[in-house]
C-alpha cells in the first residue's frame, strides 16, 4: 500500500502547538481594549487642546471671531462643546481642573492645566491632560 497522508498522531501534535500559541496570544488580544479606550480619552484631549488653541488665535486676531475665555470659568462639557468645538464633547466625557472653576481673570494666554476623563470605560477613569487658553 501507498498511500499518503498525516497520522492521528501528526495532527494531534499540531492541534496541540496551535492550542499552546494561541492560549499565549490571547491576553495581547483581549487587553487591546483598554489600550483603545485609552487612546479615545488621549484622542478627545488633544481635540480640546486645539479647540482652545484655535479659539485663541481667532480671538487675538478678531474679538468677534473668537469666544472670550475670561474671569471665572466653569468647566462643563455643555458650555464649551457647543461653543468652543464644533461639533460639541463626544458623549461621557468631561473635563475638570484642579478646583471647581477655573480663574482667567483678564491675563490672556494664560494656560490652565485640566484633565479630560471619561469614567464609563471598563478599565476605570482614564484620564489624559488638555490646557485651556485664557482670552483675557
């Protein structure tokens, strides 16, 4: 007889090293999430930071292209979604300072440091950090 082909054996062991590679593998796969979400709370920050760094420029060259970032500042997704990116603050996600409202007074240029989070992620509160410009 000739005839051609794997043993149960063969098969066995190669059903066996593909269990072993991908049981080792598969952490990498499953942890991407919260890799990804992470990069979603980076992704919106770095949109916030160019909102106010645009708002600024349009501000400084034409007060009537700009809004006015000035006094004492709420911080709230609804006050400067609307008006400071187009398209408003992807939903979840908010934006705090170190206290409960921010103080630009009249000083323009004036950078706050605050932090974009979103608490609804399933590895927890990611947070990642944005500065506010001030008008003045």
């Amino acid at each position: 007889m000739n005839e051609k082909g794997f043993t149960l054996i063969e098969l066995v062991v190669v059903i066996v090293i593909l269990g072993i590679l991908a049981a080792t593998a598969l952490p990498k796969f499953i942890d991407l999430k919260s890799d990804a979400e992470l990069a979603a709370v980076k992704g919106v920050a770095g949109a916030v930071n160019s909102a106010f760094a645009v708002n600024y420029g349009a501000y400084a060259v034409n007060s009537t292209k700009g809004n006015r970032i000035s006094g004492t500042v709420t911080l709230t997704a609804a006050a400067f979604g609307s008006s400071i990116m187009a398209g408003g603050m992807p939903a979840g996600f908010s934006m705090t300072a170190a206290g409960a409202n921010v103080t630009c007074g009249t000083t323009a240029a004036l950078a706050i440091p605050i932090t974009v989070s979103n608490s609804a992620h399933s590895a927890g509160n990611q947070t990642a950090a944005a500065t506010l410009i001030c008008t003045g």
